[in-house]
C-alpha cells in the first residue's frame, strides 16, 4: 500500500515536540547548528517578503477586475467589510479576556529575557532589495494597471512570476517549516522558556476555536437577515464544505464543494459561479482572526504596544494582503510576515512562534473561511435578484 505522506500539520507539531525532547540532552554545539540554520532561514524569508508580496497580490487583483462590474465592487466589498470585522472582533475580544485568562502565562513570559544565550556559528546576509510598504503600493499599483487589459506581456511575466513565487514557498519553505519551528522549540527548551509558551499556546487556541463559532453564527445570522433563509439551516448545508477544507488546508481546492453548498442554499449559479470562487481569494476572517488573536497574545506576553490604533491599521491592511494567501497552505501566515514586521516589530523569533502558533490550526481558519463564503454567497444572491 502506498503511505500517504504526512501533512504539514503533524510535521509541526512532531517538530514542536521533537524540539522541546532534545533541548533536554543536546550539547551547546548540537543546538548552536539548528539556531546557524534558522539564523539564515530567517534571512531568506526576510529577503523574499518583497518578492512575495509584488508576485502573488499583483496577479490577485489584476484577476479581480474581470468582467462583474458592479457587482464585483459590491462583492470585493462585503468580502473585505467581513474580513476586516472579524479582525476587529478579534482584537477586542483579545484585549477583553487575554489579561485575565492568560494571566501568569504573560507574566511570565513578559519577566522572561527574550534575548538568545546562543548564537549561530555564522549568518549570511541577505537584506531585501525594497521594504514592505514600497512592495505593496507596486503590488498594488501593477494590479490595477493589469486590469486596464492593455498590459499583456506585463500581465503574462507577473503571472509567471506568481506562479514561481508559489513554487518557491511549496516547495522550499514549507518543506523547510517544520526544520525552522524545530530550531526555535529547540532553542527555547535549552534556554528554559518553553514552559511559560507552551502554557499561553494552549489557552489561546481555546479562545480562537470559541471566536471561530462565534464568526460564522454571526455572518449566516446576518445573510438570514438578508435573504429571509434559516441561519442555522444554512450553517448546516455548508459543513460538507468545511468539512473538507479540513482536510485540504486550501480555500482553492474546497470550490466545488462550496459551490455545491451554496447552490443548495439556495443562491443562483450565475452568482455562484461568480462568488464563490471569488470569496475564496478575498474572504479570510477566521484567519484574520488567527493571525489578530496570536500577535496580539505575543505582543502582550512581551509587553509591546498593543494600542488599538495600531491594530486597527494592521489589520486593515492585513485584509489587503491576504488576497496572496490561498494557492498555498499556510499561505496566510506567510502573506502576514512583513506587516508582522514593519508595523508591529515582531523579530524573527516571534515570527517563527506565530508561524506554529497559526499552523497548529490552519486547517480550522481555512474551515471557516470557506464556511462564511455561503454567506456572502446568500447576501449577494439577494442584492443580484433585486437589481433585476
């Protein structure tokens, strides 16, 4: 019988674990040769952010402009709208119930000395050819000159370029994930700060699967009110498609479920067809969710800022970012990395620890967003029928 092979998932957490088991016996020199890797594994992220950032979200928004007119602005925008509510939803909760709830963990993780007691052997250097914002605004601003159709070459060596940037991150930094989380499990276990981590981690997971829940009863809640259907009968009729979004990890490859899902819910297929699979790119609020909800415990543990002001803007332009997230697992997280970085100075270390934080519940975001794509799918359905 062939062996499936493992998935990313059970690779992290074997490496979390494997991490933690040989901070316990490994010499200094041993440990010191995993944090040389991550040292230069962290380098090469930082220098291939730009690359990610131009080469996956110019393509996305170049291919949002076809051919929907009004009803692609509406949608983009409802999409966008939901995305940034469940980022906001997030925060606030976080800031409501982390202090209690997490208590002596953050505590214990803002006495902690954060800094490394060992360092790599050596590091190569490899600063990025431009920052994060001038990424974007190119990102941006070739996206929209895409979609004017009068930029064809452009439009073919970006999409090559796409597709180059998502062979790069398939097939060397996930495949590299597991190594990089080893290497920073492994150097917290010998430097006697994974107890204090591990603690919060587990309590944070419990508010984000109860916030998921809380997210989507809200959404169909919301299209109930739109489109005069039973919330809870069409909570129902998706779970075939979160259901395997679970096991795919990937909004993209869950479509023909949620077309089937949202067909039966009632929605047309002219505006399937078009919403869906649409959403599918646009409409991430349980992973905004994640992503909110884990920097935010980081960034308390460590006592950094945590000012809304300065998660609202992050935030809002996370929604934007993200649209380069679902052509590749954990490809949320990924897209995030550079805001992580430039707006709420999160160190490689830090990202390294939002990385395995988000992963260990990947497949329940990815779940999610799918599952709330019905819902767009029902509101726009609603305004479609009312425009005829």
């Amino acid at each position: 019988m062939k062996v499936k092979p493992l998935g990313l998932l059970p690779k992290i957490l074997i490496a979390i674990a494997l991490g933690i088991l040989c901070s316990l016996f490994f010499p200094a020199w041993a440990s010191r040769l995993f944090i040389t890797f991550n040292s230069i594994f962290g380098n090469f992220l930082a220098l291939f952010i730009p690359l990610l950032i131009i080469g996956l979200i110019a393509p996305s928004i170049a291919d949002l402009g076809k051919g929907a007119g009004r009803l692609l602005i509406i949608t983009i925008g409802v999409a966008y709208l939901s995305t940034i509510l469940a980022g906001f939803f997030s925060y606030f909760t976080c800031r409501a119930t982390y202090p209690s709830l997490l208590g002596d963990s953050v505590n214990s993780l803002s006495q902690m000395d954060m800094s490394s007691s060992l360092k790599p052997y050596f590091t190569i250097e490899m600063p990025p050819f431009i920052s994060v914002t001038t990424a974007l605004v190119m990102a941006f601003m070739l996206g929209l000159a895409m979609n004017s159709g009068k930029t064809g070459r452009l439009s073919d060596v970006m999409h090559d370029m796409r597709d180059v940037v998502e062979s790069v991150i398939s097939k060397a930094i996930i495949p590299l994930l597991p190594l990089y989380i080893f290497g920073i499990f492994l150097q917290l276990g010998a430097e006697g700060k994974v107890g204090p981590v591990l603690g919060t981690f587990v309590k944070i997971i419990i508010v984000i699967v109860i916030m998921h829940v809380t997210v989507l009863v809200l959404q169909f809640l919301l299209a109930a009110l739109v489109s005069k259907k039973n919330p809870f009968r069409a909570l129902l009729t998706m779970l075939p498609a979160y259901a395997t979004a679970l096991g795919t990890q990937s909004s993209a490859a869950t479509i023909p479920v949620t077309l089937a899902c949202a067909k039966k819910n009632g929605v047309s297929q002219e505006v399937a067809d078009f919403t869906v699979p649409l959403c599918a790119t646009i409409h991430m609020p349980c992973s905004i969710l994640k992503i909110t909800a884990c920097a935010y415990a980081i960034s308390l543990g460590l006592g950094m800022p945590c000012d809304p002001a300065l998660y609202m803007g992050f935030v809002m332009m996370l929604a934007i970012t993200m649209v380069a997230a679902p052509g590749v697992p954990g490809g949320a997280i990924m897209a995030s990395l550079a805001l992580l970085g430039s707006m709420l100075g999160f160190d490689a270390n830090m990202q390294g620890l939002m990385i395995a934080l988000y992963i260990a519940m990947d497949s329940f975001g990815t779940a999610g967003n799918v599952t709330g794509d019905g819902a767009i799918a029902l509101i726009i359905n609603k305004i479609a029928s009312k425009r005829k």
